[in-house]
RNA sequence: GCAGGAAUGGUGGAAUGGUAGACACGAGGGACUUAAAAUCCCUUGGCCUUUACCGGCUGUGUGGGUUCGAGUCCCACUUCCUGUACCA
C-alpha cells in the first residue's frame, strides 16, 4: 500500500475554491488560484532543518536582457524544478533559489546610448523577468533572491577579492596562506626556499628584504598574491573600451558584439587562479559532470608534463630558458625561436640584425590577433645570435616569429623542424635544416609528430638514444639534463590567471586605493564601496574608465580609488553560497548554514560556462575552502548542461519584382526571394494572410498563390532572436495553454541535454493530454473510494517504478510519455478510481504543479501537493501472467508458446520444446543450446 | 589538426545485448454535425501475398566482426553537430 501522508504544511485552502467541479479544465483560473495560495502561505520558503537531509538545486542565475525571457531560458529551470519538487516530495529538505547577475555589457552600452543609469535598466529588466518567471510555477524560494548588484551582496564579492589580495598560494602544501607568512619567512629566509606561487621568479636574501622601504617590500609581495597587479598582456578590445578574460574572446574577436580583440600590454588586477590548476584538474574526477565538459575544462587547464632546459648562447653568459614536451629531440634541434615579445629579443639581437628585427617587431604589433589567426602566414627575422646545443655543442641560429606565444611554457622554444609541424614549416620557408630522429620517418613532405618509433641520429659524447623507443628516449634524456644540471623535469599548464579589471562602469568597484602609486585596500569595515554616480558612461577624454568621472571618488585619507570595476564573473562566482544565507550581514556566509547545505547537489545550466564561470566559481570556492570558511572543495557535484532551444524561423517567397507571394510547395516554378515573417503570424506553417497585410503597409495589398487553399511557408532553424522574428515568449503559450502544458511540451520536445528547435507544432497533444487528465479526475472525484483492480495496480505501479527512474536519469521526455500512456491504459480500462489519481496526482505534481494541487484538494487533502508523499512501487503488481515467448530455431522465430510469467528457466524450456511445432525443427536430433532471457525469447540451436 | 558527441519512419523522438519505431505531431479513413471547429474511433516504416483473415520478406548512415541473437558491443569508414586550437 501506499504511504498517503499528509501535507506537512497546513495551508488553508483559497476561498474561491469551487464546490462543484463539473466543468472544463480552465487553466487561467487554476493556475493563477495556485500561484496565489503558493504566495499567500509561503509554500516555498526554505529553512535549515538539522531532522532532514538536505537538497541543494541551483539553476544558472539569469543575465536580465531587454529582450525578456523567450522559451529557451526557462527550459533548464523547468528540470531543475521537476526535479527539486520531487526531492522534497521524497523528504528532503530542498533549497532552490534563484537571482539574477545583473552586472553586464548590454545595460551599460544601452545607458551610453540613453544616458538612462544601467541600475535603472537593469531593475526594469529584472521585474519584468520576475513577471514572466512567476507565470510558470516556479519552486523557487524568492526570499532568498539575490541581485549581484545589490551592495548588500557585492560586499561579499568584495571581501572576497580582499582576502584574494590578503593570501599566497602555497606550491607544496596546496593552499592559500596569509601573506603575513610569507613576509615573515622573507625577513629571516629571503626568498630562498620559498614556495609560493608567483609572477616572476624573484631572488633576495633575508638582509636585502630587511633592507626594503614600505613600497619596495609591496612591490615585491605583489608578485605573490593571489589577487596581484601586474603587467600583463591582456585582450584589448577597442570598440568596447575595455579589456577581456580569454573566455570571453573566441576566434580573435569579443564573445559579446562580436568587436575585434587585440593583445596589449597593460598593469591590471589579476587572480592567480593557475596556482590552483592541478587541484582545478585532479578534482574534476570526482564530479558527476558530462565527459565532455570535463574534457572541455581538462583542454582548457592544458597540463603537459616535459622539461624546462637552457641553452647557452654563444659568446654570452645569457641562457636561453625553453620548455619542451619532446625531450627526446634534442639532438634535432636546428634553430632556436623567441616570441616577439620575449624578454631575450632584445638581449640577443646583434647590431647588425637590429633594423630587420625593429621592422618585424613593428609589423607583428601593428596586426591584431585575428589578423595573425587568418593570415596564418609563416613570418621571422633572425637575431644575429647563436645558441649552443647542450648535448652536441654545436651552434644554432635564434630566430623572433609570432608563432612562439609569449604567454605560454617560457616564450621561447627549441625547434625540431623534422618532428613539429610548425617548426617544419618554419623551416621550410627560411630554408633552415631539417634533421629526422626516428626511424622510417618521412620528412620529405611534412613533419614526422607522431610519439612512437624507434630513435636514430641521436647520439653525443655524453648521451646515445639510438634505438631507444621515443617514450624511453623522452625518459632517460629527462634524467640526464637533471642530473647534469641542464633543466629539469616540469608540469605546464595552459590555464593563465585570470584578467579581473574592467575598464567599465558597471560592475563591482576594488575596494582599493593608491597611496603614493602603491595599491592598499580599504579597511573592511567601509564595505561595501558603493558604485558612485557619473554624468556620463564613457571613457574620460584622458582615456581613463568611466569612474574617472565620479566626483570625490577617493579614500577618507584623500588617496585616489581604483577607477576599474571587476568583471562580469566575479558576481556569480560565489552567489550559491550566499544564496544559503542571503541576508547575513557579518559573514558571506554564516557557519551554520555552510554546513548544513554545503555545496549543490544539482547544478542546471548550459555548457557555455565551461571555461568561464564554472573555472572561476571551482578556483574561488578552492580559494575559501583553504580559508576553512566553506565546507566542501567542489561546490557543484553534480551538472545538467541543457540544450539550447533555438529558434524555427518562417519564410515566405515572393517573387521577383512582385508583390506576390507564392506558397511553398509551388515556389520553385517561379523565380522567388525568401523572406523573413513574423512566426506570430503563422500557425502550423500555414500564413494568416490577413494578419500578414496588416504587418507591414509593403504588404497591404500582397497577392497570394496558394496550394490546397492554403498558404504554407518554408522553415528554418536559426538562433532564436528578436530580428529573425522568430522568438516565442513563454507569456504567450501559457496565456494560450496554460503553465502546466507549457512545462510537460518543454519536457517532451526531446532529451535535455540536447539542442533542438522550438516546435509549436506538438503542444496540442500535451494540453489534449492535460484536458483529458482533468475529464478523469472530474470522474474519479465524483466516484467512491474502492479499492483499485488488478489491471489499475499494474498502470499505475509501472507509472510510479517508470516515472521515478526517468526522473532520477533526467529522462523527462520519456516521463511525460509515461504519463499519457498510463492515462490511455485507465480509460481504456474506464476507470474511475479515485487511488489511481491519488498516485496520478502525486506522480504528475512537480511536471504539472498547477493542475496536480487542484486535483490534490478535490481529492479532500490538506496542505499543498508538493509535500505529497513520493509513492512506491509494489513489484508485485507488475508481474504479467502469462508471457508470449516466440520460440527460434538458430536464430529464426518458429512459433509461439505461453508460459505462466514467473515460471523459472527450465520450465519454459520444457513447454518449448515439447510444443508440437518443435519435433518439425529439431528434425529428430537434441538441441545443442537452449536460451532462455528474462521473459523474452527461446532460441533453440541444432 | 585535436577532443567530445550524434546518425532510427513524413517530423520530434522511444528501446538494462532479447518482439525496433513507445509517446506525440503530421497524414489518411470513419463517427457526430446542415457545415465547420472541437471531440471520439481506426490505419499509418517499406515491400510482397491475400476478397478478407492469416502470413512472409526487408528495415536503425556505410563496410566488416563478436554473439544463438546487435539500433545497442568491437574495428574501419562517411556525414553532421559542439568545444578548442600556432600551447612547443
């Protein structure tokens, strides 16, 4: 039997319920009665409750744009409420909050245009999201909404960023640790034996520390610091104004505006976040990610294992510093190349060669990056210098070329033209000598990259790799240059620390000022620095950030505050924490409530965040887990990335030169132009023809040609977005259908994860399904209590054993298909059983919350339907009686036999055999094997 | 180039190695109706056989393999999607 507890909640029922319930499903009426009663009791409000386990859903907090929510946004949120509201019908104690980052580039560009204040805006957007949001049912605990750009909640992104600037990164413990420990290790050690992740490598002794003035010991520690100022070459984007993180530039050009980005050496706030890149990557084992996000931050973290050596430059003491993951091919080294912006180039340029070099250095500044990504051109100048081979002593030319990254290993490189395809090509177009290793390897044509073979032409005075596998010959030259003091073994990671000054308005102010060019922090207790107000939004004619502007912007003492803001992700790198106790004022988060909810169980969002925010949110939650201040080291454990719903556009054709349209089956016997059509003005493909007049005056007196008396247009599947009108607003399909059909149609349109484009075309049969629910509760209601028969148990048990495991594997389309057969199932059976929608209604309640409480209340129950007890499936109810077996002979189906379903395996293969088609097949011998699979099939080889 | 994923009817999509195509849309037919809408019922992968019932063959991108049995596992290939890229 089933466990029918009572709602823990006792909200009363709204007075306007109706007595007679003889009528049709009217989802207006239903769900706006709900949504209020949820209102008026608190239905959703979450608290600490050390008697229940916790449940943490989160959803990515939206960006509030102008454009409003279309049906693509509440998608995720839909699962992620599915599955918090099933959680807390199963017990659980589940916090589902939700709020909005609400610093971001489009509001501050539309209040350069306007000169309207982007707080202004963004409010606006915000309650307009809240409007569209409410209408859909939501679980969400709103007494916890947070805005990023609330000074209540930046304070904590703020403090944050303090303790960031407060702390080192600690290479040997893994951990951050106060800097004062590093300046108390600096005052007896120097820097000598330190481990502390840093920009530079810095060497002094305890004396010269001691010796230091006030701004000589911060310029040192700045090198430190995990929230650290340094030059650094940054993405610069012209057309925005501002500089931007390497998440947010794609292809050489802006992520967001889609403006060309160019690489610029500027001083800006930066967070170590590569010190934590082992730990950002050992820790992904341990998360219930998608393999391919993994992959995708795996990629993005880059670690690669080889070996840090230097080669001597001739007639110098300079040593040139390299890093390579090919050890092996040392003895293939024919030239060596500097990146343009390589500390060395300067160093090691001969007069001679210092005119061609300038004019090469001059020719790679002058492109942007997109420029140096399509031309892809193979260009250098040679330095005049040489560098001498460690292992053969012989000399090699040192060369400049772009295609050496100053940012990456030590901008520098040794080239093996015979084994790197880059080098190769270097190579080729300089005319540079080109020596293979390994044996059978082809280098008439292209580079030999593949790790495997055997070595050849690798053999000095102190060193033979002849014949050695690569793997080997990689392994033992590594030990060699250790032991001879040549290099050493090193662990690379691509992960760069990230940028964190913007040069913008709106967004978080540093809580930091300059006292005599040295940056200082505020003290804590002027938390939060409020954004100030400025006349206008643009950069000041000096070429300094918006804050520029602002009147009196500086510290008590009168020292100048820092005039960037931070990025887009500093908000949301931390708002799950707060979200478990959003209104503390004395902590970002209070102890208690960390360690009750400690980190989400379920996070829901797209895979557009894999370099970005889910980087940041995993490096700052590492960086306050060092702290001791959070619980867990990984705040998300598990994530649903959903799939974009993009946008199915319409098209009509008119033909040439005409104002004639010609409807798409029949187009292809005229000459016709697609055009764009409002989808509101199409319904199943089909044109209303009139409404297309009255869309544009162009087409006032537009001419149809129609096939079957209608006009049909084509279709495309596009972005979704306002100027290919194809957008469709949620409001309008739950104004139409209602929330509930909204919800199970977003479910049903195929797996979450997937992308796939809007499709009206199948919401009927989700509302016919709704409509057709509501004729059996109309029925079941109005019926007695009586126990369900036979045939109801094994519906409604399959339902409850098929919808459970759907939902625990985010199957919510194939649950929603479960749904409409067991509904099939009942009326077929003509049931009216009033238990069957009991289950029915529990089961339903978190894809349809709207109708299930209606029901939950016919039904004579207290209190709201999502503490409904979560049913149980009784095996028993499922078993069939009897089971057709198709009975095969080596692998062809013969006839069929009926066997009772729980008989075991030797019984079926008795009733198998002895049935009287089985002599004909076994022609008088014994079967050789008989199968037998679970309730399925007989298959009997001669 | 590299990495991850996908390929099933007219469409969206179901199928712990065990009756492929659940469910829905669309389409066709029927009932009700003066008519339409709504609603309900039937048919619906392809081919063949049959008056009909019954039945047969074939079928999950291509080619192989493992297995009594493959949409599912293995190998190779083709196409598409997503991410990423001078990362030495």
């Amino acid at each position: 039997m089933i466990n029918f507890a009572l709602g823990r909640r006792n909200g009363r029922r709204p007075s306007n319920f109706p007595n007679n319930s003889q009528m049709e499903y009217n989802h207006k009426e239903i769900e706006s009665r709900w949504q209020q009663y949820w209102r008026d009791n608190g239905i959703y409000k979450t608290e600490i409750d050390p008697a229940r386990k916790k449940f943490y859903v989160l959803d990515m907090f939206p960006y509030p744009s102008g454009a409003g929510l279309h049906v693509g946004h509440p998608l995720g949120y839909i699962a992620s409420d599915i599955y918090s509201r099933y959680k807390r019908q199963q017990g659980f104690n589940v916090l589902h909050p939700m709020g909005y980052d609400a610093y971001g580039l489009p509001a501050e560009q539309y209040a350069i245009q306007t000169g309207q204040h982007p707080e202004k805006t963004t409010i606006d957007n915000i309650n307009r999201y809240r409007e569209q949001l409410d209408k859909i049912g939501f679980s969400f605990d709103w007494s916890r909404e947070i805005k990023t750009c609330d000074p209540e909640y930046y304070k904590w992104t703020q403090w944050a960023f303090m303790q960031m600037f407060g702390h080192y990164y600690d290479t040997v413990a893994h951990k951050a640790r106060p800097i004062s420990e590093l300046e108390e290790y600096f005052s007896r050690h120097g820097s000598e034996g330190a481990t502390a992740a840093c920009s530079k490598e810095l060497h002094f002794t305890a004396d010269e520390w001691n010796a230091m003035d006030w701004k000589q010991r911060e310029d040192t520690l700045m090198n430190y610091r995990i929230a650290y100022r340094a030059e650094a070459m940054v993405n610069w984007c012209e057309a925005l104004g501002t500089v931007l993180a390497n998440d947010e530039v794609s292809e050489g050009v802006s992520v967001r505006g889609g403006y060309p980005v160019e690489q610029k050496v500027m001083r800006q706030w930066c967070l170590r976040v590569s010190a934590y890149a082992p730990r950002l990557l050992d820790d992904l084992e341990r998360l219930q990610w998608s393999e391919s996000l993994k992959e995708t931050q795996r990629n993005w973290i880059g670690r690669s294992e080889g070996a840090e050596m230097r080669f001597p430059v001739a007639g110098s003491d300079i040593e040139l510093e390299i890093f390579t993951t090919r050890a092996d091919t040392v003895f293939g080294v024919t030239f060596m190349v500097l990146a343009p912006e390589s500390k060395y180039v300067e160093m090691l340029t001969a007069p001679e060669q210092k005119a061609a070099v300038c004019d090469y250095l001059k020719e790679v500044c002058r492109k942007t990056e997109r420029e140096r990504q399509i031309e892809k051109k193979v260009s250098g100048v040679f330095t005049g210098s040489y560098a001498v081979n460690p292992l053969t002593g012989k000399e090699i030319p040192i060369w400049v070329s772009d295609y050496v990254l100053a940012g990456y290993g030590t901008g520098a490189i040794m080239a093996v033209p015979a084994h790197d395809s880059r080098d190769y090509a270097f190579a080729r177009h300089f005319d540079l000598p080109v020596v293979p290793l390994i044996e059978g390897a082809d280098v008439s044509e292209s580079s030999f990259d593949a790790k495997e073979g055997k070595m050849i032409n690798s053999c000095g005075p102190e060193l033979d790799l002849n014949g050695l596998e690569v793997k080997d010959a990689i392994a033992k030259t590594k030990r060699f240059i250790a032991e001879k003091g040549i290099g050493k073994v090193k662990v690379n990671y691509r992960l760069r620390d990230a940028i964190f000054s913007r040069q913008r308005y709106w967004g978080e102010p540093f809580p930091v000022y300059y006292k005599d060019g040295v940056a200082c922090l505020l003290p804590e207790d002027k938390l939060p620095l409020e954004l100030p107000e400025v006349d206008c939004y643009l950069p000041t004619s000096t070429g300094e950030p918006p804050l520029g502007r602002a009147k009196g912007w500086v510290s008590e003492e009168g020292y100048p505050l820092e005039l960037c803001t931070m990025p887009g992700f500093a908000g949301s790198s931390a708002y799950y924490l707060r979200y478990m106790d959003p209104r503390n004022d004395k902590a970002l988060v209070g102890r208690e409530a960390d360690e009750y909810w400690r980190d989400v169980d379920l996070y829901v969002g797209g895979a557009e965040h894999a370099t970005g925010h889910l980087i940041y949110s995993r490096f700052w939650n590492k960086f306050l887990y060092d702290l001791g201040l959070v619980a867990e080291a990984e705040p998300f454990k598990k994530l649903v990335n959903q799939g974009m719903i993009q946008g199915r556009s319409n098209f009509v054709y008119r033909i040439k030169d005409t104002n004639t349209f010609v409807s798409h089956g029949l187009k292809d016997q005229y000459d016709t132009t697609p055009i764009r059509v409002d989808i509101n003005l199409v319904s199943n493909d089909v044109l209303d023809t009139e409404r297309f007049k009255a869309w544009r005056p162009d087409y006032a007196d537009a001419e149809f040609i129609l096939e079957d008396g209608k006009y049909v247009c084509g279709y495309a599947v596009e972005k979704m977005s306002k100027s290919m009108f194809n957008v469709v607003n949620p409001d309008d399909i739950v104004e139409r259908y209602g929330a509930d059909t909204l919800r199970l149609y977003e479910m049903f349109l195929g797996p979450l994860e997937q992308s796939k484009p809007w499709d009206t075309n199948g919401i009927d049969g989700v509302n016919r399904f709704l409509k057709k629910l509501w004729g059996f509760a109309q029925k079941a209601t109005e019926s007695p209590a009586r126990e369900m028969t036979a045939q109801e148990k094994k519906t409604m048990h399959k339902l409850i054993k098929k919808v459970t495991a759907d939902i625990e594997a985010f199957s919510f389309n194939t649950s929603v298909a479960a749904f409409m057969v067991a509904l099939n199932e009942l009326t077929k059976q003509k049931s009216d059983s009033r238990e069957a929608l009991d289950i029915f209604t529990r089961l339903i309640a978190p894809f349809a919350p709207h109708i299930a409480e209606e029901f939950w209340h016919m039904l004579g129950h207290e209190g709201s339907v999502v503490d409904a007890a979560w049913p149980e499936y009784d095996e028993n109810c499922l078993k069939e009686d009897m089971v057709k077996y198709p009975v095969s002979f080596n692998g062809k189906t013969r006839y069929t036999v009926e066997v009772a379903a729980d008989a075991p395996r030797e019984e079926v293969e008795r009733i198998a055999l002895s049935h009287e088609g089985a002599a004909k097949w076994l022609d008088g011998k014994t079967p050789r094997k008989v199968i037998v699979v679970a309730g399925r099939i007989v298959n009997v080889v001669v």
